[in-house]
C-alpha cells in the first residue's frame, strides 16, 4: 500500500507540470517565452558585469588616473 501511495505522490505533481506544458501549443508562445527568458538573462547579465565593475573599481585603487594634455595648446601673439 504504502508503494502505491509513493507512486501517486509522485505521478500528481509530473501531470500537473505536464498539463502546463500542453498550454505552449503554437509557436508563438514558445518563441515569446524564449524572448522573455533571454530579456531576463541578459538583464541579470549587465546587472552582474555592473557590480563587477563597482566592486573592482572600489577596491583596485584610490587614485584617479592622471590626464595628460594632449594636443598644442593656442597662445595668443602679444604685439
């Protein structure tokens, strides 16, 4: 009895999940999905590389790179 009770325990959660899966019938709601998912991905993405960026940046050094001038600077003639 108790292999019985096991099994059913088991099959009402896989056709429950089954059941979802018949709801993605046309091609279009596979493909709005798969743009959705890879919306969120590339989300996750760019919020991941951001705080890489922050927390590299904090930590690497205190002082901001120096600029050079570059190019000639234009004095004015005095007659």
């Amino acid at each position: 009895m108790e292999h019985k009770d096991l099994q059913q325990e088991l099959e009402d959660p896989f056709s429950h999940v089954l059941s979802r899966l018949q709801s993605f019938q046309s091609d279009w709601d596979i493909v709005s999905f798969a743009v959705f998912f890879i919306f969120i991905g590339m989300v996750l993405l760019l919020l991941t590389l951001v705080l890489i960026r922050c927390c590299c940046c904090c930590c690497c050094g205190d002082e901001k790179p120096r600029r050079r001038k570059v190019g000639i600077e234009n004095m004015a003639l005095e007659p």
